[in-house]
C-alpha cells in the first residue's frame, strides 16, 4: 500500500527549527504531549491534533525518516498546509492490500505505548484522588477518635461523681454543686459533640464509599490496558509465529533450490565427465584401430616385400638349374621349361 503523501509540516507542529537537535525535539515533544493530550485538551480536534505531533516526532526522531521527510520540506514550505490535495480517482475494481508484518507490529506496538502513556496519565489522577481521600479518611478517623476519648472522659467523670466513695466522701468534703446554667452548657456542648461525631462518621463512611469507587476503578481501568496489552502481545506473538513460518518455508525452499542447484552442477559436471571418458575411450579406440591398421599395412607390405624377394630370388634359382639340368636339343640348345609356376608354388 502506497503511504499517503506528507502535506503538514512537522518542525512547525512540533514548534521547533529545521536544525533542531534530537534532544530539543524529544523536549519539544514531551512538553507539547502534555499539553495537547486528549485527558487534558477539551477541543475538539484533540485527539487529530495529538495524532499529527505522535506522526511528527515519529518522523523526526528517526534520521533516515527525517533525512527523506527534509527532502520534501522545501515544497511543503512553499505551499499552504491547509490547501486539499487532489484525491487519485478510485480504480474500477481496489484491491486493498494488507500491511506486511513488520508494519502491523509497529502500529501494535505504537498502540501500546499510546495506551500506556494514557494510563499513566490516569493512574496519577487515580492515585491523586485516592491519596486525597485516605488522607481526609485518616483526617476523620483522628477527630473521630479525640471524640471518643471526650466522650470517655466525661463518662469516666460522671461515673466517677455516681460511685459509692463519691457519695460517702460527699458528708465529709463539701464541695460546691454546679449551677443549672454549667450543666446546661455541659450538655449542649455533649449534644454538639455528638451531632459532629455522627456528622464526621457520615462523612467518613461516604469518603471510604468514594475511595472504594476510585479504587475499583483504578483496577478496572488497569485491568481494561492489561487485558488490551495482552491481546496486542497476542496478536504480534502470531504475526511473529507467521513471520518465522514464512522465513522457515523460504529458508527451506533456499535450501531445496541449493541442492538442487548443487545437484544439477554434480549432474552436469558427471555427464562432462562422462562425456570426456567417452571422447577419450573413442579417441583411444580410434588410435587403436589406425595403429591395427597401421600395423596390418605394415605387416602385408612387409609380407608383399619378402613374398618378392622370395620369388626373385626362388625364379633366378630354378632359372639356374632348368638349364644346367635339361638336356640339349639336337641342335644344341637346351630345353626351356613350360611351367606357369616357374618352378615356385605356395605350400
């Protein structure tokens, strides 16, 4: 899938120059995140707004991504950021094309720690709160208690005036009676100490019902990002599961291409061979054959040669005794012999 072109400018969103270093954008950025986070900012393009600095400081932070987004920013600089970009018309038939599997980890993995900062960002106000009511808790249950220890007393004392030693002592030491007007105000001043008791100890039940809500919500809360946390890691545990399937089947198929490329060369390195002990056998037989050949030529001229001299030499010998062995003719001449073999004929 084609990424959508850039048309923001990123060094204005994230309020920083173009030679910005890597440490003044990561400042830039905590301080803006903070400002501009949905929990904190009421308007209602909040969560756009905190989107385009998320999309900024990641193309920022990051030097390839910012060495190619610095050599578009010439043009972004030169034109509106608010001017619309003509949208390509839709083809007869979009295929969408999902994202390969290192995109999909890196939008789960941003999704965590989006998720994260905003918990921790709740888990203060959570922790605020709840620190806030168990202190106004403890607040309570002190006054609550000081309470009860007036109230003890004042028992102690009027247990104390009621007791047998008070009444028999009473004859022997005279002591002055408290006037209508002292146990009217000891009274009223009983009654309005336990009108606050009862108010504080409503109060108190109250602060622990909202500090048992804040409680359960915090774990609700936490419980919601762990449970989502845990889909996500479940989620990149089987996209890595099929990454390692598919670098396992196309290891595999290299490996199968390899043998069989190395089984192919051995092929055809043994048909050459092969090829070559034939060439050499043929050659080897053709030689032998010319050096029969050869051989047999050789022999019969050899043979053809004496076969010769032994004619010759057997023609003259016969020649040499027809004619001292024949008789003469009347006229003296000796007798020529008509033999065809002339006097040589094979064994």
């Amino acid at each position: 899938m084609v990424p959508p072109p850039i048309t923001d400018d990123y060094y204005m969103v994230l309020e920083v120059n173009q030679t910005a270093t890597l440490e003044f954008i990561i400042k830039s950025y905590k301080r803006l995140a903070l400002k501009l986070h949905p929990d904190r900012n009421t308007k209602q393009d909040a969560t756009a707004a905190f989107q385009l600095l998320g999309r900024a400081y990641e193309t920022l932070k990051d030097q390839s991504k910012r060495q190619a987004y610095d050599l578009i920013y010439p043009s972004l600089t030169r034109r509106p950021p608010s001017q619309p970009q003509p949208r390509p018309p839709p083809a007869s038939t979009p295929q969408p094309e999902a994202p390969n599997e290192a995109a999909q980890i890196a939008a789960l993995q941003k999704s965590k720690q989006e998720r994260g900062a905003r918990w921790r960002i709740k888990k203060n106000a959570f922790d605020s709160s709840i620190f806030e009511l168990q202190r106004g808790i403890r607040r309570l249950e002190k006054e609550i208690k000081n309470l009860d220890i007036i109230f003890d007393a004042e028992a102690a004392i009027e247990a104390q005036k009621n007791s047998w030693t008070t009444w028999l002592l009473s004859s022997i030491t005279k002591k002055a009676e408290e006037t209508e007007e002292e146990k009217e105000r000891k009274d009223r001043g009983r009654q309005e100490r336990r009108v606050e008791k009862d108010m504080k100890e409503r109060r108190l039940v109250l602060k622990q019902a909202d500090l048992q809500r804040e409680e359960n919500l915090s774990r609700k809360a936490k419980g919601e990002i762990d449970t989502a946390n845990l889909r996500d890691d479940e989620k990149i545990r089987v996209i890595q599961i099929r990454i390692w399937a598919r670098e396992a089947r196309e290891r595999q198929e290299r490996e199968n291409a390899e043998r069989e490329r190395e089984a192919k060369i051995r092929k055809q390195q043994q048909e050459q061979r092969e090829k070559r002990e034939r060439e050499a056998a043929e050659a080897m037989r053709k030689q032998q054959a010319e050096n029969r050949a050869a051989e047999q030529k050789r022999q019969k001229e050899e043979t053809r040669k004496w076969q010769k001299f032994f004619n010759d030499r057997t023609g003259k010998h016969w020649e040499q005794h027809t004619h001292s062995d024949l008789p003469k003719s009347s006229t003296g001449q000796a007798y020529t012999t008509t033999c065809r073999h002339v006097g040589w004929w094979s064994k």
